[in-house]
C-alpha cells in the first residue's frame, strides 16, 4: 500500500488564480485634447468595470478549475504622459499595476522631458506614477554603435527602436489591449501600430476613440466643442478587423455589453466537459489532478529493480518518495544563479515551484505504477505456464496447480483492469508533461518570455495540461528588474548550468541506463532459448542412445534416468521460451532502445545549444537575441517532451497476448 502524508504548504496539488493581463496604449498628450481626457478616463473605469466583470464570471463559470481567490487583473503600462497615465489614474484599486519601460527608468524619464517643458513637473509626475507598479521592467537596449555612427538622426533611430522592441515585448505580456487612439493610419512604433500587431497576434483590442488635437488654439478650442458634443456618442469598441488603408474596422456597439467578455471567454476557454471515446473528460482529468494526496512511498518497484540490476546497483522492493519540502529546495542552485529579482523570486517559489514538485513527483509515482505493472504482468505470464508445467512432477496435486494458475491469471487481469481504470498511462504521461514545461518556464520567467500564451505551442495534446499551464505562466508575472546585459548574462548562465547542463547529464545517463537494460532484457532471452536447445539436444542424443539399447518401444522399461529427463525436457523446452518470450515482451513495450536514440539525438541537440550558449555569453548581445536563446532552449525541451510522448503514448496497459 502506498503511504499518503501532507506536505507542509498543501495537501493537494494547488489550483491557479484566475490571472488577467490589461495591456493599454495610447496618444501622448500633444495628440490628446485636454477638454475629453475626463470623457477618456469614464470610459476606461467602464471598460475596466467590464473587465472585472467579466473575470468575476469566469471564475463563477469555471466548475472549480481556479482557487477560490478574487481574480488578479493586471494592468500593464509604458507609463508615457497622456493616455498612459490617464489609464493609471482609472485603475480600480484591486488590480495590480506592472510598468514596462522601453528605457531605463533615468533614461526614459529624459525622453519624456524632451516632449513637453517642465522638466521638474514630468519627473515629479512620472516619479508618482511609477509608485503605484507592483513591479517595475525596465528594458535595456543594447545599441549597434557602428550602424548609428555618421548619422544626424542617430538619436531618432534610437528612440524608434527602443519604443519598437518595447512595444513587441509589451505585447508578449498582455491578454487584452486597450488602445487609446486615433484611428489614423499607424506610424513607426505608435498607438495604431501596436494595435494592428496586437490585432494579427491574436489578442482582442478595445479602441477608445481619441480625436486628434489640432495645431492651432482656434482648432483646439472647435475640436474640443466638438468631442463635449460627440463625447456622449462615443463607446469602447472590440476591433474585428483592419481596412486597406489602415483604419480600424469596428462594429457600432458598446463592446463592454457582451462581445468583450465573450472575447475574454476565448482566452480563458476552461477544459471541455465533453469526453473523448472511452476516456475522461479533459476537465475531470484536471479535477483528478486536484484530487491527487503526496505518497510517502511505493512498492511498484519491479521495474526500478530491473533497471537497478542491470545497472549493477542494489534493488530496493520500496520506493521512498522525497518530502515535499525537500523537494522544494532543488531549485535552490537556479535562483542562486539566476539574475537577482526579488519579488519574482518570491512567485518562483509560491507558484511555479510547488506546481511543478507536485506534477514532477506524481509523474514519477504513476511511472513507477505503470511500468510495474507490464513488467509484473508479462513476468506472471511466464510464471503461469511455469505453474502448469509443475503438475507434471506432482500429477495428484494437479487441482491445486490449477486454481494456482487461476489465481495468477486472475491477478494479471486485475492489474491491467485496475492500472486502466486508475490511469496510469494517461497520468503519468500528462503529470511528466505538465512538469516538464513548468521546468523550463523558470528561466522564460526571468526575461517574461512566456510569450503570447494562447499562441504557444505545446509539445502534448492534454487540454487541461496546455490549460493549467497557461493559467500558471499569466500568475507568475514580470520581474522587477533592469534587464540589461548583466542580468541577461545571468540568465543565460544559470540557464546552461543548471538546465541545458543537467539534461546533457539526464539524458547521458538514461542512454547508458536504457542500453544495459535492454542488452540484459536480450541476453536473458538468449540465455532462454539457448538453454531450451541444450535441453532439447541433450534429449534428442540420450533417445537415440536408448533406441540402440533398444528401449525406445518400451517407455515403460525406460531408465529412471530417462523419465526424469523427459519431465524436465517438457518443463524446459515450453517454460524458458515462455520466459523468454515474456522478456522479448517487457523489451519491446519499454522500447529500450528507443529511450536510448530519444537521449542520444536530445544530448546532439543540447551540446549544440551548449555551444551557442558559450559563444553568447562572450559577446554582448540584446534583449531580443537573449529571448531567442532561452525559446530556444524551450523549444528544444518541448521537442523532447514530444519525443517521449511519442515513444510511449501509445503503449497502453493491455494484457499480454
């Protein structure tokens, strides 16, 4: 039996908070008109009231698949003059505010100098703004000095790129976007650019109309007539589309009325009620992982003892399972590595952390379930023939012999009937996916690239895991950090340290591992049937010896020798290839070999990421370029889940016929 104990934070594996991500842009104020910047602002609190609506009855919706928490909206900003800040003014008080700013925050505060005329006003305003983030990203460009060099508009083109890249990483961080503009066709890095990229990534956009002030006082003082006038007229809309000229293509209707939260809906589609053919619904496959208890143990070692045997090493018949607070400490070397941000830190451990302990750890239990289980039903097997075969030496017990192999063919069937309906397979292969991706999500963390997580593709095809994942990566948020090339040296080194590093090493010892087990598993069946043909030889010879003493017509006159030869030449020659056939089984089902070219093509891949790892961190490089080395790794981690996926998914417990 398996022991069940409470892990000291949680008794079961913990559910994610409904976490939603409010990205807003917009005019700064020289595009803005004064006189409508109150109308502006009600429609944001209108919009975000939607919003916390909308949330609210997703987590009513969500039969249980969230915590029981508020739902944590976040609303992330660039923090510019203008529409920026009037969003931040609007924020209801409940949400959390993230700033991502495109500069440092001393070298961003100079750029928002350079477009108005109080110095002292813009830092004091932008100083008392920044107060109210949570966290605080400042992205850091690394300038190409040559390419800059000679040219006036050098500071321009800067400007430009730093606005762009911030403007590409501010919407990898987002679920919905409002956008304060307008309407004009887009220009480099501005409002409706960011809008239109938002719109072909996927992400819904909330347009808030902004006339566009006039050059002259005459025109200012007509257009802001006028917006007092069309103001009441004016409604948040959902954009569904883009005409050729670059003009937003919106439906006339109040989005904030049913097509906002039907959008959000989309986002946070929950795992279908709807049961695939003679298997669970996704959804009660996540209420089953809900439901999972910590084991302190388990004694479905006999596959643990296969592989320890041809590894040389000592066989355990029980399976200690590590408490849950020591594995939370496995992490210790990462974080001690990785870049220094507090306040992520401190969500590695209380969010991505403990999931991935619990998923990692049930992963390993159901492993050792179900690889028991085919190993312990192909050994029966052989064990039943075997027990047949022993009623030859003992025909008056032969009853007994029988209800012994009723008995062990019952617990065959029982074994098999009971892994399926307790899923082993299935859990095993969903908890060792869901582990490995939480895994490699704590370097992405460091630098916010989970990406646009309705988009990111996934290795598996288990709704509830791509799902719980997703809500995870929206919870763990951005760090408060300036990530310049410091900080990105330190994520690239903890990275290859203690990631690509430790698979080099996983995968160098499973190889080794897979390959001794399936060369025992091989020599055993060799062994078998050689010794089956020594048997039948040895029988073959001593028959023609007592065909010239002239006994062979008379069984009866046999030599004593012969009749004991004879039993055993049955026992033998149908007994080992039963074993052996039953051993060509548990090769051909753990697929040995395939496990050993799976790490062997992964450790080709990952000394290769090794290299480029090296090689970037002797050189200076940018954001974006530390962005696609860690996706990079990520990529290559899920290609391996994949791999795995595909070379055991399709190994269900079945009986072995």
């Amino acid at each position: 039996m398996d022991q069940v104990i409470e892990p000291a934070s949680q008794l079961h594996p913990p559910k994610p908070q409904l976490t939603l991500r409010v990205g807003v842009v917009g005019h700064r104020p020289d595009k803005l008109i004064a006189a409508t910047n109150a109308q502006i602002e009600q429609q944001l609190m209108k919009v975000f009231a939607a919003i916390d609506a909308a949330a609210n009855d997703l987590l009513v919706a969500s039969d249980g698949c969230y915590s029981n928490e508020p739902p944590l909206v976040r609303l992330v900003s660039g923090f510019a003059e203008g529409a920026d800040r009037l969003a931040i003014s609007a924020c209801p008080a409940n949400w959390e505010i993230q700033a991502i700013l495109p500069f440092p925050r001393d070298s961003y505060t100079e750029t928002l100098i350079t477009h108005g005329t109080n110095a002292a006003h813009i830092r004091e305003s932008f100083d008392a703004a920044l107060k109210k983030a949570k966290t605080v990203t400042e992205l850091s460009l690394q300038l190409d000095q040559a390419k800059d060099a000679g040219h006036d508009d050098g500071e321009k083109r800067r400007l430009q790129r730093g606005y762009a890249d911030a403007g590409s990483y501010f919407l990898r961080q987002i679920d919905v976007l409002i956008a304060i503009w307008d309407g004009k066709p887009p220009g480099v890095a501005g409002t409706g650019a960011i809008a239109r990229h938002a719109f072909d990534g996927g992400i819904p956009v909330i347009w808030i109309k902004a006339d566009h002030k006039r050059t002259s006082a005459t025109k200012n003082e007509h257009s802001a007539s006028n917006a007092r006038v069309s103001a009441t007229h004016n409604v948040p809309r959902l954009i569904v589309g883009f005409h050729e000229n670059g003009d937003p293509d919106t439906p006339d209707t109040d989005c904030t009325s049913g097509s906002l939260e039907g959008a959000l809906q989309e986002i946070f589609a929950l795992p279908s009620k709807m049961a695939r053919v003679s298997r669970k619904s996704p959804r009660a496959r996540l209420h089953d992982f809900y439901e999972e208890s910590w084991r302190g143990f388990t004694i479905w070692s006999t596959y643990d003892i296969l592989k320890r045997v041809a590894n040389f090493q000592i066989p355990r018949l029980v399976i200690p399972i590590e408490p849950f607070d020591k594995r939370c400490s496995e992490w210790n070397y990462f974080i001690a590595a990785a870049p220094v941000a507090t306040d992520l830190t401190a969500r590695f451990r209380n969010v991505l952390l403990s999931r991935y302990v619990w998923a990692d750890t049930l992963a390993v239990y159901f492993s050792h379930h179900y690889r028991s289980a085919y190993v312990v039903a192909y050994l029966l097997a052989a064990t039943a023939v075997f027990i047949a075969l022993a009623s030859l030496f003992w025909p008056d017990s032969k009853f007994w012999f029988t209800a012994a192999e009723l008995a062990v063919i019952s617990l065959i069937i029982g074994i098999i009937f009971f892994g399926r309906l307790c899923r082993w397979h299935e859990r095993w292969l969903e908890y060792r996916a869901l582990a490995e991706s939480l895994r490699y999500s704590r370097f992405l963390a460091f630098v916010g690239e989970f990406g646009h997580v309705q988009d990111r593709p996934v290795a598996f095809d288990s709704p509830w895991v791509l799902w719980y994942l997703r809500a995870t990566m929206r919870e763990v948020g951005l760090p408060t950090a300036v990530i310049d090339g410091a900080y990105q040296w330190r994520l690239l080194n903890a990275t290859l340290a203690e990631e690509i590093s430790g698979q080099i090493g996983y995968h160098h010892g499973n190889s080794i591992s897979a390959h001794r087990v399936d060369r025992m598993l091989h020599g055993l069946g060799i062994f078998c049937f050689g010794v089956t043909f020594l048997v039948l030889v040895i029988f073959a010879v001593s028959y023609v010896y007592i065909l010239f003493a002239g006994f062979a017509a008379h069984e009866d006159a046999w030599p004593s020798w012969m009749h004991w030869l004879k039993l055993h030449m049955i026992f033998v020659s149908a007994g080992l290839p039963a074993l052996g056939a039953a051993l060509a089984g548990i090769r051909v089902h753990g697929d040995f070999e395939g496990s050993k070219g799976r790490s062997d093509a992964m450790l080709n891949t990952l000394k290769f990421l090794e290299l480029d790892y090296k090689r970037a961190m002797n050189q200076t490089i940018d954001l974006d370029e530390t962005a696609r080395l860690v996706l990079r790794a990520a990529r290559e981690m899920s290609e391996d889940v994949h791999a795995f996926q595909e070379l055991h998914g399709r190994k269900r417990l079945v009986l072995p016929a």
